[in-house]
C-alpha cells in the first residue's frame, strides 16, 4: 500500500472523482481521497492523499476556490480575471 500525498495534474474535462478512481486503479487500493473538488471545466492542480494519509482529506482546511480567466478580443488584446467562489455555509440545517 502506497501512503503519502501526491500532486496531480486535472486536466480540462475530467471530474476530481475521474482523477481517484484512475489512481485506485493504478494503485490497486481503495484508500485514496481529495482534498478539494475542481469544477470539470477548470484545470489545475489537486492533491490527492493515499493509504493513511487519506485521513488527512477531513484535517486540511477548507479554503474558497480561487480561479483564473484570460480571454483574448478580435484585436488581440488580452484580458485577465481572477476571482474566487466561496462555498456555501450552512446554518442549522439550512442553505445560505
């Protein structure tokens, strides 16, 4: 059983969840978790804990996204943004 946590290279396209269960495969175990969740349309970077250190998923803190967006116009001039999403909160039993 392999433990520790790797980086890993989400491309455009592909669910957190497609990621794991590829990992499951190449790893042959089911101890394998995220640490966050990227939109499938976004690409970047998701840690992924394996054997004992997937209990480390529940510990890391649970940060806003924070994404970033270019767009180029018909006279090439190129435009950035970068904001973030916030995740929603829940009050007792309700979503904000």
């Amino acid at each position: 059983m392999v433990n520790g946590i790797i980086n890993v290279y989400k491309e455009k396209g592909y669910t957190s969840f497609d990621v794991v269960a590829k990992l499951r495969g190449i790893f042959h175990q089911k101890k394998i978790g995220h640490t966050r969740t990227i939109d499938p349309d976004a690409h970047g970077v998701l840690p992924v804990c394996l054997g004992k250190a997937a209990r480390l998923c529940d510990l890391l803190p649970d940060k806003d996204k924070i994404y970033r967006a270019e767009c180029a116009s018909r006279t090439g001039e190129t435009y950035s943004w970068i904001f973030t999403v916030a995740r929603p909160k829940s009050r007792e039993g309700q979503c904000v």
